[in-house]
C-alpha cells in the first residue's frame, strides 16, 4: 500500500508548535482539565470517579454510558450504533477501511480532508473527484453527482461542514446525495467532525446516518467540544457495519482510554454549557473576521455557514505554500496553504482560537499585505 503524503496534516507538524500566532487551529480554544470540571458543575463528583477509575482496558467499544450520550445527539439512533474511535481521523479511516476494496468506485467532493480520497486511492479503488466551487458557495453540485455515480459506485465521501470551507450542505440536499446513493445502493460516508457549530440556531444540521440507511457520520470531541487532547470520536451507522468495522478496529485502536471515555462522558453530559460557550467563540469570532475582510479589497471568502474555518482567496502573485512561509517568517502568523487542498491562491483560516490573537494575526496579516503590494 502506498498513500500521498498528508498535506494538511504535514504542514502543521512542521509549524504549529513554533508559530506566534496560530491561525491554522481548526478546534474551538481548547479546554484545560479544570475549565471542563467547572462546566461540568461537578468538580468533586467528577475527581472521584476519575481517582476510581482503573487504569486498564475499557469496554472494547466504548462504554455504555458514552455510547449513549453520542446516540443522543442523533435523531434516530441509539447505542448500538455507535462505535468508539481513536478520534474522527481513526473513525474515517476504519470505515474506508471496511468498506473499500481493489477495482471500487468511490466518489469524494474536493476541496475536503485529505482521507477521503487519498485512503480509497492507496486501496487501489477507482477514485472520482467532485469539486466543490467558489462561485457555488462550496457547495456540491448535486446534477454533477448524480452523472458521476455509476451502478458499480461504492462510497460517497462528503464533508459537512465542510473543511475548509465552512460550506454547509442543508437537509435538503443531503437528502438528495441520500436518493442519488440509494440509485445504485452506495454507501454515504459524511465525516461531521464539525457538526453542532452551525451560525444559526442550535448549531446542528441534520446528520447523514439519521437519513439514509446506508448513510454512515463520523464526529469526535475535537472541534466543537474543545477536547482535541482526549483523542476520541465515534462511527454512527448500522449495527451491521460496525461489527465489520469492529473487525478492523481489533487490529488497530482494540479501545480507547479509560480516562478519555470518562472525560468524554463528562463533556456530553455538559454539552449545552460547552456548545453554549463554542457559540460565543465561533460567532464573535466570524464577526470578527467578516469585520477585517470588509476593509480590505485584496483579499476575500465565501463566508463560512458552519465550522471553524474559512478559505480565503488572495490577490498576492505567489502560490499558497510561498505566501504561508512568508507570512510565518515575517509576522510568526500561521495560515494553512491552500494548495493542501488543491485550491490555489486561497489561504484556510482557522478563526475559533481566542478573539485576542485572532485580532492581532488578522492585523499582522494585513500588514504583511499592505507589504507586499508596496513592493509590487
């Protein structure tokens, strides 16, 4: 097996521990230990369970408990559909895992996580790629889906919200990427790791497992419950799949941790306090940047519906890895190239960090523009 080198991931190995001013962060600000027992409500409550806690094997597919908050943020599943993962990464990875085989056609949009075409094309699978257009919104064009699923197509991989973009495909249409699947009786793999972050309403869009019978989510407590250090995310589909998918998961995760399962548990049983709080951050915080966006003429975005990132496109002549180093070199801000993605001349902002270095790295970012057209 031979798989592309993972850009995105690559990039902020090489950077994101020695930058100043970490614009590429894709989780709403990270919760310490303490911030989470105090949201919880039940710092002493929550310290003895952890002090019993014994420090061995958990249940191979999560604890019950945990299994059934994931169920509750579902609208039609329960505990048994849901399986516990090594983080959204492992739960992408284990589902193309099991369902993707030699000679297959798997249908992905791009831009999206690296994953979902790069794992089917190291599997030696047939791999159509569906791109996603700035003049669309970043939505999918759902005509052209359509012409691309063929009667041997396997898997539809979708992103929603989608990252890089922030674009976010409604119920609507994903219950159309549903029926075009159900054509052929294709698989939908939609990774939601971004899912609950929407900037209106609840934050929730209607999950793909909730509307199609071969429709597969993936999420994790990463992104909008600020918990990226626990490592944890989940598969939701049908019992059926995940006992395959438990077949491939003996061989790599066997279970999470015991520690991570709790926390986990504890961060769900507080999820309206921590969405509350990833609410405030997210909207504040697109304010924020649609504020800076509106006073500059050389640079611009689709503005994201959902997430915690935005791709922005500038008008400096140099490619995106060059314009990312520089800025780094010369402001400590660091942006994600857009060329990760395969979209040229854009920049992927992360904008759910704290409001303070958002300000300052939008400012510096500004500056460094401000340069270079000087220069010419």
């Amino acid at each position: 097996m031979r798989i592309r080198e993972f850009a995105v991931e690559q990039w902020m190995n090489d950077h994101e521990e020695t930058c100043r001013y970490n614009l590429a962060e894709t989780c709403v600000r990270s919760l310490t230990t303490g911030e989470l027992l105090e949201l919880s409500g039940r710092r002493e409550e929550v310290l003895t369970e952890l002090e019993a806690t014994p420090l061995t094997y958990g249940p191979i597919p999560g604890s019950p408990r945990l299994r059934a908050l994931i169920a509750g943020l579902y609208g039609a599943q329960g505990p048994d559909n849901v399986l516990i993962t090594h983080g959204a990464i492992g739960a992408n990875a284990l589902v193309h895992a099991t369902l993707v085989d030699p000679g297959d056609h798997v249908v992905s949009v791009v831009p999206t996580y690296q994953q979902h075409y790069s794992i089917p094309d190291s599997y030696r699978a047939r791999v159509d790629l569906l791109p996603l257009r700035e003049e669309n919104g970043w939505l999918p064009d759902l005509d052209e889906l359509d012409r691309l699923v063929t009667s041997d197509t396997k898997l539809i991989a979708v992103n929603n919200p989608n990252n890089p973009t922030g674009a976010l495909i409604d119920e609507a249409g994903l219950a159309r990427i549903a029926k075009i699947a159900d054509r052929v009786g294709a698989w939908v793999l939609c990774d939601e790791v971004y899912r609950g972050l929407d900037q209106a309403g609840d934050g929730f869009t209607t999950s793909m497992a909730d509307l199609y019978g071969r429709g597969v989510s993936t999420g994790s407590m990463s992104k909008p419950y600020s918990l990226a250090g626990l490592r944890l995310g989940w598969i939701v589909g049908p019992t059926a799949l995940l006992k395959d998918v438990a077949m491939h998961r003996d061989y790599t995760t066997i279970s999470v941790g015991r520690i991570d399962d709790l926390l986990a548990g504890v961060a769900l049983e507080s999820k309206g306090a921590i969405l509350a709080r990833a609410h405030r951050i997210t909207r504040t915080n697109l304010a924020v940047l649609d504020e800076w966006l509106n006073g500059r003429e050389d640079i611009s975005c689709v503005r994201p519906a959902s997430g915690t990132t935005a791709l922005l496109r500038y008008d400096a002549p140099m490619d995106s890895y060059e314009f990312c180093t520089r800025l780094l070199k010369e402001t400590g801000v660091l942006l994600t190239p857009g060329a990760a993605f395969g979209i040229e001349h854009t920049v992927r902002i992360g904008y759910a960090d704290d409001t303070r270095t958002l300000r300052t790295g939008l400012h510096l970012v500004g500056q460094f523009l401000d340069h270079l057209a000087r220069r010419g």
